[in-house]
C-alpha cells in the first residue's frame, strides 16, 4: 500500500479522521496540522530542497505532521528518484514530470493525492512555477492555508536563460504573476533584494514576509582550524570556477602547498574544461576535484578543514554555502552577486570581488594567507559568524510558525 494509502477511507469502526489511520496514538496526540510543501526535486543538490527538507525537519519536530510532494526528477542528474522515501518523520512522494524547458521547469500531477490529505496548510516552492498555481487552486477546495516562497528568481542579468526563457518570464510577470501573487496567505521572501521586483508585479507590501533560508544547530557547534581554499556547490559554468583557478597562478609561487579543493556534483564538459585549465597551468597537485558531500556532518568536516571560501558565481539570489561557511567561522570571498552584496560586508565579514576581476581576487586571496593580517583577519571571521546567528532554523521556524495561526 501507498504510505497515503491510508488516506482513502474512514476507519469503520472509529469514526475518526482516515488521516490518523497507521499512526501510533502517542504520535497523533502530539500533531498540531497537517502541512503540505511542494517543490520541483527533493533529491539531488538543490538549494530550494535543501530549504524545504531542513524546514519540513523543524517542523516535523515540533509535532506537525508534514509530506514533501515533488518530481520524481534527480536535481543534477538524468536519473529518477524511488517515487516514495522518508526523512525522519517526514514523508515524501515524488511524481512523473514532463519538461517545459530549462532544468527545472516541469509539469507533474500531484492534485489527486494533494486533495486525499488534505493539508491545513500548503508551502509552494519557487515563483513562476506551475505547481504554485495549483496550490492556489487546490487550498481553495479544502480552505487551507497557502505560502509562496518565492527563492529569490529574479535574476540579474538573465545569466543562464535562453532568448525563449526570456520571453516566457517576461510574458509570466506581465501577466499571470501580478494576478496570482496578492491571492497567496502570505510571499516568504528569502532575501531582502527580492522586495522591490515584487512591488513593481503588484505585491502588497504587507504580504511580504521575510524568512531566509537557514542553519541547522550543527553549524553553530564549536569550529575546528582548517587550511587552503574551498569551494563547495555545483561544479557549472555559472560557478565561474576558471577565476580562482586563474589567480591561483601567481598565489602558488609564494605558498607552493596551498590545497584548493572544488567539492560537488558536476557537469561533466564543464569539469573537463576546468581539469584542462588545470593541467595547463601546472597546478595538479594544488587543485583537488573531490566528489559531493551529502550528509551534515561531513559537509561540516570539510568546511572546518578549509581556512578560505570562494563563491565567485556570474549569480546567486541567497547563497547556502556561504551562510554555512560563515557561520563556521572562515574567511569568505564572494563575487558581486545580489546573494553576496545581501551577505557579506565587503572587509568586515568577508570580501567582494567582481567576479572577472582575477586580479582582485588574487590580492583578497594573499592579504587573507598574510600572516602579518592575523588580527583583522580574526576579527572578520568573527564578525562572519555573529553574522551566520540570524539564519539558525532554531528562530526562523517561530516565525513561519506564526503565519500559521
């Protein structure tokens, strides 16, 4: 049977609600709501995953009782995922997808399931997508509750969208986005930037919520020392990993056992270009290829085993691993990207760079390995992370709490 198999009928004898069928009574006593959260992949590195499996842990915890419905796709990969899984308390159902264009632009149908549990409250994932129109509709039929939470799609400079793809958002906010966005219960932003691209769609300004995303306990535990350079995400053109390769040229020379180490999933003619550059320049031995790291505590080792972190992405609307790197207390360099600008303070709590300027970098980069800096440099990393406080889950699911009601 479906895990929401015991969803389709009343209990005979009881008389109670089918959506306590199959639970222990200790563990229905304790559920307040039942909380649905849609997003497009719930494996694979995405940063929208990671948002919505982190806070359907929170508030699974705290007695909800929550499912995680989206594709059956595999974020980075042309593989599927197993159509049922479950992460802690936290039940997930995939479903079939049909691609519309770019990664993760897709239609899967999940109304017929989503209406079986009926949800107190729906928590849809990513503006412009279609599954949030149909939350809308389908929180009508039962009256739940309905978020949006928007991800931050606004994208500067349209990096990484076809002529097509341009005209399709274009048409999207003109249209159907200023129709849609003032019916949702409530927009959780997740950067501050966002606010004015969603006034200018019609956003009522008292439906906006901000509720970044955030940080799990772990990552506020005492920090261990690391040394060399990290990089930590997905090893793609939009990464820009050529500029630190680059400027690691001249930094090598000085500090020949400096370890640079590019940890992720990656596309693989991206890699071989990088792998190539690698070889051109003579640095094998210096820059590492290391594949991605999953689970908490050891993503947390190989932060902690690092001294600098290097974000120098074309884009990044609200950066995961910066936060994290952060709050562990490194030195962090990021490109001029909204994300970063939102971020870090550039020389307070990190560095800014522009993110073709390898000159720049490499200088970012010398100053934080001069020992002759060790002062301000300990004075930034502590400033990085009383900076990471505000992003523990331990406040921010109060507040997402609070809509609730």
């Amino acid at each position: 049977m479906s895990f929401l198999g015991f969803h389709q009928a009343k209990g005979k004898q009881s008389g109670q609600d089918f959506s306590n069928q199959g639970f222990p009574k200790k563990i229905i006593k304790n559920f307040k709501m039942k909380i649905l959260e849609l997003c497009e992949f719930s494996e694979g590195v995405c940063g929208v995953w990671q948002r919505v499996k982190q806070e359907s842990l929170e508030l699974s915890r705290k007695g909800y009782e929550v499912y995680v419905f989206s594709s059956n796709a595999i974020k980075g990969s042309s593989n599927l995922a197993q159509r049922e899984d479950r992460i802690g308390k936290v039940r997930i159902m995939r479903f079939p997808f049909k691609k519309l264009g770019g990664e993760s632009f897709m239609a899967w149908n999940f109304e017929e399931q989503a209406l079986k549990f009926k949800p107190d409250i729906i928590i849809a994932h990513v503006y412009r997508h279609l599954h949030t129109k149909k939350a809308l509709e389908i929180a009508k039929k039962i009256k739940a509750k309905v978020f949006l939470v928007t991800h931050a799609p606004f994208i500067e400079k349209n990096f990484t969208r076809s002529f097509i793809a341009k005209l399709i958002v274009n048409f999207y906010d003109k249209f159907i986005g200023p129709k849609i966005i003032n019916k949702f219960d409530k927009v959780i932003i997740i950067t501050k930037w966002e606010i004015p691209y969603l006034l200018r769609l019609g956003a009522k300004k008292d439906k906006l919520v901000y509720i970044p995303n955030g940080l799990p306990e772990e990552f506020f535990q005492r920090a261990k020392r690391g040394q060399g350079i990290l990089f930590l995400g997905r090893i793609s053109p939009i990464k820009n990993l050529g500029a630190p390769i680059i400027s690691l040229k001249k930094i090598i020379q000085k500090y020949p056992d400096l370890k640079f180490k590019i940890v992720g999933p990656a596309e693989n003619h991206y890699k071989t270009k990088l792998e190539n550059l690698v070889r051109i320049i003579n640095l094998e031995k210096n820059i590492l290829f290391l594949p991605p790291v999953y689970e908490l505590k050891k993503k947390i080792k190989i932060i902690d085993d690092s001294a600098i972190f290097i974000l120098p992405s074309k884009r990044e609307a609200m950066p995961q691993a910066l936060i994290e790197a952060m709050a562990r207390g490194k030195i962090v360099l990021s490109s001029k990207t909204q994300g970063g600008k939102e971020l870090v303070q550039d020389g307070k709590n990190g560095f800014l760079f522009d993110y073709m300027n390898y000159k720049q970098l490499q200088e970012q980069i010398l100053f934080s390995l001069d020992k002759r800096n060790k002062n301000k440099i300990e004075k930034m990393k502590e400033r990085a992370r009383t900076s990471a406080e505000k992003f523990r889950y331990k406040s921010l699911i109060g507040k997402l709490e609070s809509l609730f009601k």
